[in-house]
C-alpha cells in the first residue's frame, strides 16, 4: 500500500476511503494511536497529514514535518501494544509539504490508549468481542509459528549465525518477515497447502541443513 506520487494524488482527489486517511494537521496523541492501530487491526492503509477533510492540500510547515515525523514513531512505540511498524515519506507537491504514513496490515492484535480498533469504510471502529476473539486466534497461531521458526538450528559459519540473531531480534514485526528471512537461509520460497480445509504451511530449514532432507512443517 505504499502509493507513488501520482496514485496519492489521484487517491486524494477521489477522498477518504477504507484505505487512506487524511489529517489537516496532528491530531491528538492518542486519537492518532487509535488511528493507526484500527490500520494495523484491518487491511492495512495510508495517513496523509498535510490534507484536509475536504481532499484540499493545505500543507505543513517545513519545520513540521520532522517533528510530526517524530511523534508519530514515538507514538507507534509507547502508545501502541504491541508495537506497530510503519513507513514514513515527506512530500512535497504542487509547493506544499506532505507527511506519508503508511501502516501494514498486522499479523499480530494492537491496543491504543481507547480499546481495539480497526477499519471500516472511512473511520475507525471498536471491535466486538467476536471480533477481538477472532483476531487473537490467529495472532496466537503466528505467534506460535514465530517461535517455532526462532528456534530452528543454524550453523555458525558462513554469517548464518549473524542472521539468526536478526532473526529473532526482528520476531515481532511479524511473521511476513520471519518467513521473508527463512527463504533467504533456505533459499527456498515457503509452501502453503490446502489440507482438509486447513491452510498447510512449509518452512525449508537453512541450507547446511537441507543436505539431511530437514524441514520443518507446521
């Protein structure tokens, strides 16, 4: 969801949606953790901050941007539970600046100061109790999955055991990049399977250990 220059600007002139938000200026601390984490809890999205309810670009101040920049990241770090990563751009168009925000969708469930969010249409919602249920089932089994590929067996050369750590120190990002990390000490690409209406996924262990035909199914 990391829209270029001119699909922003196309995106601007059709308005807010399910996918993309606008912010005239910083809102609230909190407000903003709500925000960000109803993105994190759906399909993922994108903050324009420089734009208005209204789909007018009005701006920020130069100087504004590295410090909105700056709250944001302390707000995805201190407010958010878990944690959530995000990507930020500075734009400019047509003489003003824009501050880009883009939120993945999440593997794992996120609190922000006023509950659990997510996503509908062109505003953020409490979730139901279901819902809230439903999520951290699947977060529980992403968690599982993480932990289980945190603890397959490297060798110490060739650097592996340098990636190894990474890969645990990065863990909770997500296990989009657990399994990203895992294909590039297997050099092989992850297998999903459909068996008996349950998705089957096959991690491949790293390289030296391949030679004894190990992998790892989950």
């Amino acid at each position: 969801m990391l829209y270029s220059l001119t699909e922003l600007i196309e995106k601007i002139r059709l308005g807010e949606d399910a996918t993309i938000e606008f912010k005239r200026e910083m809102p609230h601390r909190d407000s903003m953790a709500d925000e960000i984490a109803a993105f994190a809890n759906g399909e993922g999205g994108v903050f324009l901050i420089g734009v208005d309810d209204y789909s007018e670009i009005v701006g920020l101040e130069l100087q504004e941007l590295d410090s909105v920049e700056k709250t944001v990241v302390e707000i995805c770090e201190d407010s958010i539970e878990p944690t959530v990563s995000i990507f930020t751009e500075k734009l400019r168009f047509d003489g003003k600046n824009l501050l880009k925000i883009a939120v993945s969708r999440s593997f794992f469930v996120h609190k922000s100061p006023n509950g659990y969010f997510t996503r509908k249409e062109k505003c953020k919602k409490e979730m139901s109790t279901e819902q809230l249920a439903r999520l951290y089932s699947q977060a529980t089994r992403n968690e599982l999955l993480s932990r289980l590929l945190s603890e397959i067996a490297l060798d110490d050369g060739d650097g592996r055991q340098v990636k190894r750590r990474h890969f645990l120190e990065r863990r909770g990002e997500g296990v989009g990049i657990i399994l990203n990390e895992s294909e590039q000490l297997s050099g092989k690409t992850p297998i999903y399977e459909l068996f008996n209406e349950e998705l089957c996924l096959t991690i491949f262990a790293a390289k030296s250990l391949q030679e004894d035909n190990n992998y790892g199914k989950f």
